[in-house]
C-alpha cells in the first residue's frame, strides 16, 4: 500500500493574535471543526494526520487527541506569524488600510488560507509517497450527505460532537487509496463552475473562466503537490508586490492554469453551497437525469464508482 497522509490545520481564537485585525473563524464553528478532525483519524486508522495549530487552539487539538484515542492524530505547533507569507502579506496590510472591505475579507487571515502550502509544502518528506490537505470541516453535514453518516437514524446526529462529523460510509481509505491509484504521479485539484471568488489578472496572465479549484481538499504525489506549491508561491508573490490580499482558491486558480496540463487531474462540480432541497441533498441517491446542480460530493461518488 502506497503510504499516505493528510495534512490540516485548526487556527481559532485569533483576534488577540492579531491585534483585533482579524476576527478569525467563527467560534461556532469549533464542533464542526474539532468532530470532523476525529473522523479523519479514525476513518483512515493507516493514515497519519497532521494538524498544525497555535498555542491558542492546543489545549483542543490535545483533549481530542486524548479522549479519542486519535494514536494517529500528528500534532505540530506553527504560530500563524512563523508562516512564510507573514512579512509580505503585513507590508500589504499596512499598505492598504481598508484592505478587509477593499478585498472582502472578513474572517479568517490570510496566513490561515494561503499557509495551506507552506503547512503541506513541509510535509511532503522521505516517507510518504501521496499526501492531501484536507480542511479541519470537510466531513460536515454542510458538504456530505447524511445517508453516508452511520448515525443516520439517531435523533442527535445534527447536534452530537461524537456523530455529526462522521461520513465514512462514502469518505474513508478505500476512497483515497482509489484516488491514489487513479493519480499516479499527478496533482489533484477539485473544480467548481460557480467562481469562488475573485481572480485576479495581471500582464502576463489572464484567468480561463471554465472552473475554479475549492481549497478545501487538494494534493497527490508528493513531487507533483511540491511543483503546485512552487507555482503557488510564484502567484502569491505576484499578488503581494501588486499589494492585492485574495483567499486561496483565487491564487489556486492562477496556479492552476498553469500547472503542466499533463500532470493535473481535476473532477468538477458546479456548486460548492448547494441549492438542493434537504431531501436532495442528504437522502436522494443521485439521479443524473434530474439535472440538477453537481454538487461537491458527487466528486467522492465518481472517485468510488466510476474510475
């Protein structure tokens, strides 16, 4: 079996970091968080799964760890100012003193979404051969079904700490050592047709408006998720000296277009916040031809059924 892990991060509280600057995520957010880390250690058992946090968030990531016996649960400290984006991205912020309603930025800092790529970038070591950063939240009933949830039938689903993040029925190791297979030695992005957010041009570069990659779920081989990375620092060094702050997926777009078409494989979704009913969304098996908007686990069901 070709060795794999995941890569994440939980950055909350950082409004005393920052100096009131950013608000950070929404502390509501923590269950969410917190139970879909749980479920990425305990529905890939083989995986290592590195969460790098502040000092701030420890104390969380190391109650899960203990009272879930998370053994594989890595946990690595990374304080948001040690990432290799903070001078430049403060230069521009003291550049630019409306820069949170100029760029429409509210929330988390910058250094949590573009730090993605220095945080895998550091991760892609002698003994693992494919690696996927993986959003703290992406197993949650906002983005999975509820049919592929263990708990289905279980009054509390929507609300336990212990049952909401779980969707191993669909996510788990089978999935992704499918997905490996598929991959080979390429890069794995997820696109959506709806834009995310902005994208930026510049004179040597004009964005293909097809689709645009989620930042919540990328990686493959490590040499080719070590490529992307140098590609991503190149448009984020782009996007600092035109003193411009974005999210992620903006800069993941340019580097996109520009990743060796050869080595990239993408899957498409046209929606990231779906517009299906409830019953669509978490009950319905999937009906190609109802034509309804794709949503971004259909991704997960190709992977498992049609490759």
């Amino acid at each position: 079996m070709k060795k794999t892990k995941f890569v994440t991060s939980y950055y909350m509280d950082v409004t005393e970091f920052t100096k009131n600057k950013w608000i950070g995520s929404s502390t509501s957010r923590k269950q969410r968080y917190l139970s879909s880390i749980i479920y990425h250690c305990k529905n890939f058992p083989n995986y290592n799964i590195v969460c790098y946090t502040h000092k701030m968030s420890l104390p969380e990531i190391e109650k899960i760890k203990i009272d879930y016996g998370l053994d594989n649960l890595i946990i690595k400290i990374k304080e948001l100012d040690e990432i290799k984006y903070t001078d430049k991205l403060n230069s521009v912020i003291n550049n630019v003193p409306d820069y949170i309603e100029r760029f429409g930025l509210p929330g988390r800092p910058p250094q949590v979404m573009w730090g993605k790529f220095d945080i895998i970038r550091e991760e892609c070591d002698e003994d693992v051969e494919y690696l996927y950063w993986i959003d703290a939240g992406l197993q949650a009933v906002q983005l999975m079904p509820l049919r592929y949830n263990p708990h289905i039938n279980e009054l509390d689903i929507w609300t336990s700490f212990e049952k909401q993040g779980n969707f191993g029925l669909l996510f788990n190791e089978s999935l992704i050592n499918k997905l490996n297979l598929i991959l080979q030695d390429k890069f794995f992005n997820i696109m959506c047709t709806t834009l995310q957010s902005y994208v930026h041009s510049f004179d040597d570069y004009h964005p293909i408006h097809d689709s645009y990659p989620i930042g919540g779920f990328f990686g493959g081989h490590k040499n080719s998720v070590l490529e992307y990375c140098n590609i991503f620092d190149d448009a984020a060094d782009k996007h600092l000296k035109n003193n411009i702050l974005c999210f992620e997926d903006a800069i993941m777009k340019q580097s996109t277009d520009r990743y060796p078409k050869e080595k990239l494989f993408t899957l498409t979704c046209n929606v990231h916040a779906t517009p299906l009913t409830e019953k669509e969304f978490h009950y319905d098996i999937w009906d190609e031809s109802k034509n309804l908007p794709k949503p971004i686990w259909r991704i997960w069901e190709e992977i498992r059924d049609k490759y």
